[in-house]
C-alpha cells in the first residue's frame, strides 16, 4: 500500500494485518491439546543462586536429560558450565581451607576449528556421532567411538555456508541436516556428503532458527519479516522456494526458538527475553498450524532447555517440560505443560510410543550410508523398549537365546547338580511349568505399554492410523515371539536328546 505524504512523496507503508492472520485470534478447532496449561514448580523445586552467562549469543544455555541439567555459567573467558544432578542426593566434606582447584579432567578433546565453536548437535540415531558449527562457517561432523583422547581430523567438514551458522536440526533418522545461516539462507544438507540438496533464498523471511516437524515432511523456521516483525514460516522440505504459511506473531527482536513435540504434533514457540510460550499444533492439511494457547509468566527467559520425553511424570498427564534461565533472579524454573485429566491411569492417547535414548546404529553403520529409525519407547511405567536391541554383537543363536530369555536354561542349571533320573524328571516337569509362566506373561509382552482391549476404540481417523500402526507393530512382535519359542523348542529337544544319550552310557 502507497501513502501520499504534504509534500507528494510515495512511501511504502507496512501491511495491515488482518485479525484472522494474528497468533491471538485463531480459528477454532477441536483439539485434546486445547485446554493444556503451563504449570510453573514451586520454589523449593526450582534451582537458584545459578550464575547464568550474559552471553549475548543466541542459544538455549541449557541441556537437560532424566538424570542432569546442564546450564553454561558466567566466566571470564567462556567454556564454563554448570552440572546439576535431579534425583540425586551427594554428601560433600568441604575441608577448611576449601577446594585447591577446580575439576578439569575431560573424556575426549576435539581440535579443528579455526575460531570457536557456536553450535554442537548429537546425530539422533547414530552412536558417537557428533556435529559442530564454528565461527569458521564450518560443520564439522566428529567420530568419537576411538581410544584417542584428543581427536584433530573429523570425519566430514561441511563448507557450503558462507557466514556464521545460526542452528542446526536432524529430521527423524538422521540423514538430512537443515542449517539456518547469517545470511538468512536455510539449507537442506546430507551430512555425509556435505552436498547442499535444497536452499531456501526467499526475500519475505529472514530465518534464524530453523526445525524438521517429524515424520511431516516439513520444516519450520523462526525469524524476522521485510518488516522486522517476528515471524515462523512452514516448508515443504522438498521444495523450499516458496513457504507454505507464514505467520507474524509480534515486533518485538528477541530471537525465537521453535520446539516441536512428535508424539503430540504440537510446537511451542519461546522467545528470548519472553515470559509467554505460545503453542500450536501441527496438521499435515490447511491450516497447518492451529494456535492453541500460551503460557504467561512475568519472568523473562535467558535461554531454555526441554526434558526428554522419558523424564516426564506421566502419572500426572506431563506432556512437555521446559527448565527457563532467569537470569535476573540466577534461577532455573521447571515448567511443566499439563493435559488436564481426571481419570489418574495411564493416559494412552497423550503417550504414544516414543523415542528411547538407546542408538540404533553404530558409528561405522551410519557412516557406510546406512538409516535407520529411532529406537522406540512406551512411557507406560514398568515397559521395555519396542524394539530389539540394534547395537549387540551377533552371536551363536544359543549365546543370544541366553540373553533374550534365560528362563527355558533354569532347568540345565539343575541337571549339572542332580542324578541322572531326578534330572529327566524334573526337566519333564519344568517344561510345562515354563510354558505356564509364558502364557500367563503373554499379556504383558504383547501389550508392552499398550491394550486394545482395554483403551477406548478411536474416534478421529489420526487416532484410528495411530491404533492400526500399533496393532502392525503388535503383529511382528507377535512373529517374533513365534521364532523365538520355536528356537527355545528345538533347545529343549536337543537338551532332551543329549542327557538320554547320557544316562544310556553308564
């Protein structure tokens, strides 16, 4: 739009938006995501007097996984952090003339970068396989699975960019890599190759951060519009010349960091210096983003770290939760994004199957060119992963049978220790006892964190694709257990024919 100022100059002014286009007048939807709130902990469940950095560098400051939260500290120089335990309890003896220097012994030392090193990532699938991003305008991708201590040469260097690098993000498996670059480029890279398959040169979005949205085929990044309000816009990862939505949240210049929940679909949208989380969900249709609610808070936040799924309190409908750095009250407070439930049993439909922190590949696995999806969990308390472990050695069949059911060799264990005729009686009577104890333990292997007996029949068609795909994975479950009983059977017979064989010697 053109504005005719007195003295008959044409000026371009900024677009009005419409209400319909603003994160705060959104349509309504249906969603079982509508109504969660943030619930912020309790003081004595916070972490104060934490001397958190006053870095100006846009990051999150923050790592947080089950057991630690590591949070990087004021300090001349840089390279500080802080390590906090969360469910451990540790008795100090302070001596009187306190400690004589700090701890500084670490694991492994990489060396390669020019200048410093900006942004670090952990391949999602891939074991000891580690990414960097320095001020050199290098990504870097390290093999830490070596007896070296200090490793110089990396695997890979990536140098398709040319400024500093602003984010990284893995899509589900690993095997693309999407940058965001200073000069407001977003690239689509193999890792491996350091081949740049898609770039993203649009005019109308400056990006900053950037985040593959799953198994969605898509990304979205976070940045600035022509006219420096803040704004998140959706891609296609194939085909990035165009975005697919885009949408002006507000002009305010802190940097805005996307977090994306794949088991929900749902994105959460925190900004540096805010004190709200905006939060939508994610659809594969138009609208692609459905804005759900915020959290306010009058504590504005430094940078911010995410728990891991498998750290949540299921018991209390916990779906995300957030550990903000507040800095001007050296504080990190734990908020937790709550689905309000009435009934206090496991809530299936909120937990599906997510990923385990166990790799599914090796280091030299990933790097031949192999993927592989993440190992996969279910929060249902007291269940095990639902897949098999990827990563063991291959064995003899009897070696492995050993470790994925020891019970069917108890009665090998007593045959070493009896005369020739108890034993052949007591391995006839074990083996129906064994198969009586696999068939009450039936259900509980089946299920592995999921009924269909006992959950509610699905009433969306995401919740009826979300039950087919679980009932397929139930049906190959099943096909193994079938292969492994047929193993353990011929175990059994061949342990049967050796003690006859045996006992008719003497």
């Amino acid at each position: 739009m053109w504005n005719v100022s007195g003295n008959s100059r044409l000026r371009l002014s900024p677009p009005i938006l419409k209400p319909n286009q603003m994160s705060w007048h959104p349509q309504y939807r249906s969603s079982k995501f509508r109504h969660v709130y943030g619930k912020p902990a309790s003081k004595e469940n916070c972490y104060d007097s934490v001397p958190i950095t006053r870095s100006v560098h846009d990051n999150h400051f923050c790592a947080v996984n089950p057991h630690f939260i590591a949070v990087v500290t004021e300090c001349a120089g840089g390279g500080a952090f802080l390590v906090i335990p969360l469910h451990q309890i540790k008795i100090w003896n302070i001596p009187k003339q306190l400690l004589a220097r700090n701890l500084t012994t670490y694991r492994k030392e990489l060396v390669g970068h020019a200048r410093r090193v900006g942004l670090v990532e952990w391949h999602p699938t891939a074991a000891n396989i580690l990414f960097s991003a320095g001020y050199d305008y290098k990504v870097m991708v390290w093999n830490l699975d070596t007896k070296e201590s200090v490793i110089t040469s990396p695997m890979r260097t990536i140098t398709c960019h040319q400024d500093v690098i602003l984010s990284m993000s893995f899509n589900i498996n690993g095997s693309l890599l999407a940058t965001t670059c200073k000069d407001r480029k977003i690239r689509v890279v193999d890792p491996r190759l350091g081949i740049v398959l898609q770039e993203a040169s649009y005019k109308g979005h400056r990006a900053n951060k950037v985040l593959f949205l799953g198994n969605l085929k898509k990304l979205l990044s976070t940045g600035t519009s022509r006219w420096n309000n803040r704004q998140m816009a959706l891609w296609d990862q194939d085909n990035l010349s165009v975005p697919l939505t885009e949408e002006d949240l507000d002009g305010s210049s802190g940097v805005l960091f996307p977090f994306y929940d794949s088991d929900t679909s749902m994105l959460y949208i925190v900004g540096k210096g805010d004190g709200n989380i905006r939060y939508y969900e994610v659809n594969t249709e138009k609208p692609y983003l459905n804005y759900l609610t915020e959290y306010r808070s009058y504590n504005p936040q430094k940078g911010i770290g995410v728990m891991p799924k498998r750290g949540l309190d299921v018991s209390s409908c916990e779906i995300f939760r957030f550990y903000k750095l507040i800095t001007t009250k050296s504080l990190i407070e734990p908020v937790s994004m709550i689905v309000p439930r009435r009934s206090e049993s496991y809530q299936e439909d909120i937990y599906p199957p997510t990923a385990a922190a166990q790799p599914s590949l090796t280091a030299r696995e990933w790097l031949s060119g192999m993927n592989r999806e993440p190992v996969m969990m279910s929060l249902r308390p007291g269940s095990e992963l639902l897949d098999s472990q990827p990563l063991l050695p291959e064995k003899p069949l009897s070696n492995f049978m050993v470790q994925v059911s020891p019970q069917p060799l108890e009665p090998k264990a007593k045959l070493a220790t009896n005369d020739g005729h108890t034993l052949c009686s007591m391995l006839e009577e074990k083996s129906p006892k064994w198969a009586t104890e696999h068939r009450l333990e039936e259900k509980p292997w089946l299920t592995n964190g999921f009924d269909v007996f006992e959950c509610p029949p699905p009433k969306t068609e995401n919740e009826l694709l979300q039950m087919f795909y679980r009932q397929q994975e139930e049906i190959r479950r099943l096909r193994e257990l079938l292969i492994q009983r047929e193993v353990q059977t011929k175990q059994l017979e061949l342990e049967i024919k050796n003690l006859r064989m045996s006992l008719g010697q003497f």
